[in-house]
C-alpha cells in the first residue's frame, strides 16, 4: 500500500505552473527524496501533500485515502520547515510539546511529557529542554524543528530542505543522524533538497524535478548510472556530468547521439600523447588533452582537462602527478558513456 | 600605551563625556516644564504666583485638597463655632477661613477619562489587531484601496469634522455619552492602529501559522498561539500610542461633552474659573492626568523595549 502519493497533481500561480501533472507514489516506510533546483517545485510538491496548497488538477492521497479537499490539520502528516520556524516566545519544551497539544489530539500531559522526553533524547536535545528557542544553535534549533515532527509520529513526514541552512559539518552530522532516526522508526519520509549529496545518502529513491515535473524516480544508484536525460545526469555526481560531442573523445555513438556524457570517474589519463606508444609497446588510445588544473581533494585527486577546446573533468588517482599543461592521453571506460538525443533523451 | 584592545569603533571618552554633558542638559531643559508643575501642585496659593517664582518652598497639598473639593468663604467666628476640625483637609482649609462645603466634580471627570481613553485604546487595537492580520494575510479584494481609505480618515483636520460630527452625534443621542467619545476616539486610533499592527503581523513568518496549522491547530487557534503573542511588541506599542492621544484629546472632548462624559482635559481649565486663579489646584489636576500614562507607559516599556525576537527564524 502508498503510504501517501499525487496523481496528476497540478498547481499554477498566476502565469507559472509550479507543478506539472506530478505523479509521485510513495511507499510506506520509503525515504524519498525530491531532488531539483530552485524553482523546479519542490517546495510546491511537499505543500501538496500537506495540504498547505490544494492543486488545481489531480488528487492527493495518504494512506490510500484521497485527501484532495482536507485541510492540513486532517491529514496526519508533519512538516519540517527549510527556516526553522520554531516558535521564539515558547521554550523548547514547549516547541516539542506544541503539536501534542493540539485541540484534536487529546492527549494527556504525563503522556505529552512521557513523549517529549522521549523525542528530546532521541535527538540529543534532553538537556535544553528548559531554555528558549531563541538562545539554541543552529543545529540544535533544527533538531528541536525535526523533533518536533517526530513527537506526533505522523503517517508521513514532509521536509523541505531541513538542513541547507546549516554549516558543512553539522549536515552530516545531522544527515547521518537523520537516517538512522528513519530507520529506527521505519518513518515515510518525503524529502526536499538542493544539495545531490543529501539526496545520494538518504534517499531510497531520489525523484528528479525540472521545471515543475519529475523527470525520474529511482534509487539514487540507477538515477546515478542510467539517469532519463541530460538534466537528470547533470543533477548527480560532483563534479558534474562530462558533456562532450561523440567525436571530441573519439566515441562509438549510436545513431541519433547528439550529446556524450562521460563521469568524471570514467576518463582514464596517461601522461603522454595519444598517439605515442606507452611503455608496454601498447597504443595508448584515446585523444589528447591538456591539463589545465589538479585539485587534491585527499581520498580523490580531480583533473581538468582541455579537449579540443572543451574543458572535461578526470577523476584519476589520489597519488596521481600531473604536471600544468602536459599533454595527456584520454581514454573512457568501455561502456561506461551514456549517449543523448538532441532533445536531451537518454538513447 | 595601554595594551587593552581599542575598537576603532569606540568613542573616546571625551566624546563620551561631552555627549553625556549634552544629554543630560537636553533631558533637564525639557524636564523643566514638568517639574514646575509637580511643584505647583505642593505649593501654597500665595507661593505660587510669589514674584520672584519660589524654587524652594514649604510644601502642602492645599492644591490637591482644593482640587477634590468645594468651598465657602466664611467669617472666623463661624468657624470658631464649628468645633475642631474632623480631618486634616478641614484643618487646612479652615486656616483660609473656608470651610468644605462638598466634593468637586473632578474625580468624576478623572473617572471618565480613565473609561474613555482605555475603553477607546481597547477597541482600536482590539479590532485593528483583526484587521492587520486580515489585511495581511488574506487575500481581500481592493485590499490596497481599502487600506488607502483607512488610512484616508486620518487626513482630514479635525476642526472640518467638528460640526457634522456635533450634528450627527445630537442626532444619534451620542452627545456627551461615554459610548460616543468611546467610538470617536476608537475611529479616529483605529487607522493609526490597523497601520502599525500590520507591519507587525507581515514581519512575522507565515511558516510560523502554517507549522501550527499542519500540527493539528485551526487557523484562529494558530493566530491565538502563535501570531498574538510575536505581536506583543507591536501590541504594546500601539496601545501606547491610542491612549496617548485619547487621553490626551481636548477639542472633540470640549465640543461633545459637558457633564456626564466629560473628560478631565476641558474640564482643568475650568478650575481656574470656579476658584479664581487657584493654581495649585491647576497644577495638581495635571499632575494627577499624567500619572496613568506614564504609568501605562512605564509598564509596557519591557514589550517596547524588547525588541522583535524573530531569531528562530533566518530569513
């Protein structure tokens, strides 16, 4: 059974339409997240299914139950806001305890307490229970944010971007923590971000957006390998997708190639002319390029090279030397390209 | 060289000093007025209008007694026939060979003001708070022609309303009635209200009602638990400025009421008339008509002076 899904859903502001009859299933228990840029409507997808906006077209169900025409306070389901939006008169206990105290829910205060407790030392928030939400740090705000979605245990849980306005370390952290909280929980998530490395470690299944439509759903893995076309390819992988014409790496394409497309992790450099011969007495293939920058990221080392006058990222060994301007040979991993029509489709 | 770090921020201390100097003579300079009406008010009759004016002088609450209350000028012999005096006031009063004769009708009118200037401040921010957040968050057709119109009302000098308000308040039976100066003042704050209070509710993030909303709360339990209390600055600053200008409002008050709504501001010039040119007695109302709004002032400083705490919230 979907735990919550949009069918056809479309929502228009004005002139713009936001999103363009989206069909989404999500399954329960399943961490999904919504991968795209700004304006790709993500945020709008999550609002959909937490009624904060109702869709011109289409229909939204959680639980198998069509929830179209409910009002957010109905649907079971909990948001975590990109900005914090904790409440800065209440301290956090009272944050946490906020949405148990809703009219509905009737919910005793042993109970409420018994519970708050609870989500606080998930989180590792225990000991600020007292304070105020205005006197916390930014990572500590947005664990009382994510707790206070956890307090309820929805049917589904809507974030959007809860992570992006924190610092490096923090995200992972969080990220980290994150999905071993869903896990535990075996909580249905629907995730929004930006960020492709958010996307890659959290997400049962990533759903590319562009433009208000999803152009592919699946696990980070097939999106990764076969992605559906040109935007979903460039919205993973860092750095980005190599987009070269077939011929400037002297590929075999099928017919109808426009476009080649080349992961940095698939280019092969030998120091050297493509046309002279390596030690082994071997031809060396592939076509010459030159370096123009080595970047030492530690675990990984990221070359840019010139090919005929387009510049192609190489991932090559963290030991690798490359000398500025030395001219290299390129070759691509048998196979390992993925060739686009002109229109951007993956052939 | 002291190896203290300096910021080149601050200011030197001599700047301080003489910045300090400044202050403290304008805060004096502005001062004056009050305090001469403080002292007034615990001055003798004869002190207060001695040549040259007495800086130092024995202090009496003669002004305030004066204030309260009516007297009759009597010959010392009847005075003597009365018997000791009950009170302090009546010792007091009878040392100017007067005796009471009844209370004055200023802690009705004191009453009066107190029922109007906080009953009007009430209703405007009570409905300007519903409105701002209405006009805020709602999608209201001619919204910005509306608030135009609101804030239209305010434009007009009063003296060009004077005469048809006066007519249509004979009219209605609202002359000189707590309930007409109440809905006066109440129209006249509500634009200045529903102004103010709007920028307050658009400074507050919608996420704050859409998280309560989501949560399982109604939109007016959310505007009850969230929004109302981000807007207690705002409220409070509002509520300052209402009562000021109901309290302090004297030509709708001179022209509307003459008796059983009539606020202390026309009444105080009156004494001067009842009593002869009873200063202290003058002084003592004033000083009396200040008091609630500093007070009010005072209390709801902290709401002022708190500052916006949207600190949850990074925009």
């Amino acid at each position: 059974m979907s735990a919550a899904a949009l069918i056809g859903a479309t929502k228009r502001f004005g002139d713009t339409t936001a999103v363009d009859a989206m069909s989404l299933e999500v399954a329960d228990g399943e961490f999904v997240v919504l991968l795209g840029p700004t304006g790709a409507g993500k945020t709008t997808t999550l609002r959909l299914f937490a009624g904060l906006e109702r869709p011109d077209h289409g229909r939204v169900t959680i639980g198998g139950a069509d929830v179209t025409a409910t009002g957010p306070a109905e649907r079971d389901v909990a948001f975590v806001f990109q900005q914090y939006s904790l409440y800065p008169h209440l301290t956090v206990y009272e944050n946490l305890a906020f949405p148990l105290k809703a009219p509905g829910r009737r919910m005793g205060a042993a109970a409420i307490r018994r519970r708050v407790t609870e989500i606080a030392e998930l989180l590792r928030i225990a000991p600020k229970l007292k304070n105020r939400v205005t006197a916390l740090s930014g990572g500590e705000m947005q664990r009382v944010s994510i707790g206070r979605a956890l307090v309820r245990e929805p049917s589904l849980f809507l974030m959007d971007e809860p992570l992006s306005s924190l610092d490096a370390k923090l995200r992972e952290d969080l990220r980290v923590e994150l999905k071993r909280i869903q896990r535990d929980l075996g909580a249905t998530i629907v995730y929004v971000t930006h960020d492709q490395l958010e996307a890659m470690t959290l997400a049962d299944r990533i759903g590319v957006l562009s433009a208000g439509r999803l152009i592919q759903v699946d696990t980070p893995r097939a999106v990764y390998e076969t992605p559906a076309d040109i935007t979903a390819a460039q919205r993973l992988g860092s750095p980005q997708i190599n987009l070269v014409p077939p011929a400037a790496m002297a590929l075999d394409c099928p017919a109808g190639a426009a476009t080649a497309g080349v992961r940095p992790e698939d280019i092969i450099l030998v120091p050297g002319r493509a046309d002279t011969r390596d030690v082994t007495g071997g031809a060396t293939g592939g076509v010459t390029g030159a370096v123009l920058a080595v970047e030492h990221f530690g675990v990984e080392t990221v070359a840019l090279v010139e090919i005929a006058g387009r510049q192609v990222h190489a991932l090559v060994g963290p030991r690798a030397d490359f000398a500025h301007g030395s001219p290299v040979a390129a070759t691509v991993r048998p196979g390992a390209a993925l060739f686009f029509d002109s229109s951007g489709v993956r052939l | 060289m002291s190896s203290a770090a300096v910021r080149v921020t601050d200011t030197s201390p001599r700047g301080k000093m003489i910045a300090g100097t400044l202050v403290i003579a304008y805060a004096l300079l502005t001062m004056i007025p009050l305090v001469w009406i403080v002292a007034t008010s615990f001055k003798s009759p004869p002190d207060s209008i001695s040549y040259p004016p007495k800086v130092l002088f024995e202090p009496t609450l003669e002004g305030y007694v004066n204030l309260f209350t009516t007297r009759s000028r009597q010959t010392p012999e009847y005075i003597d026939s009365l018997g000791p005096p009950a009170t302090w006031y009546d010792s007091l009063v009878r040392e100017r060979n007067m005796v009471i004769t009844g209370e004055s009708r200023f802690a009705g009118r004191y009453m009066n003001s107190v029922i109007i200037g906080f009953g009007s401040t009430f209703l405007a921010v009570f409905l300007g708070t519903l409105a701002a957040y209405a006009f805020s968050r709602f999608r209201i057709p001619l919204r910005d022609d509306l608030l135009f119109f609101i804030l239209s009302t305010r434009m007009m000098p009063p003296v060009a309303v004077a005469i048809p308000i006066y007519l249509m308040y004979r009219g209605l039976g609202l002359s000189d009635t707590h309930l007409g100066m109440i809905l006066l003042y109440t129209a006249v704050n509500l634009s200045l209200s529903v102004w103010l209070l709007k920028g307050f509710v658009d400074e507050i993030p919608r996420e704050y009602e859409e998280a309560a909303v989501v949560d399982g709360y109604t939109r007016f339990q959310a505007f009850i638990k969230v929004v109302l209390p981000q807007m207690r600055a705002g409220i409070a600053a509002t509520a300052i400025f209402c009562l000021i200008f109901s309290w302090n409002e004297y030509a709708f008050a001179l022209l509307l009421t003459s008796g059983t709504a009539q606020t202390a501001p026309p009444f105080i010039p009156i004494i001067i008339g009842e009593g002869g040119l009873d200063w202290p007695a003058v002084a003592a109302g004033t000083t009396l008509f200040l008091v609630p709004v500093v007070v009010f002032t005072v209390l709801l400083r902290r709401q002022l002076l708190r500052g916006i705490t949207f600190g949850a919230v990074r925009r």
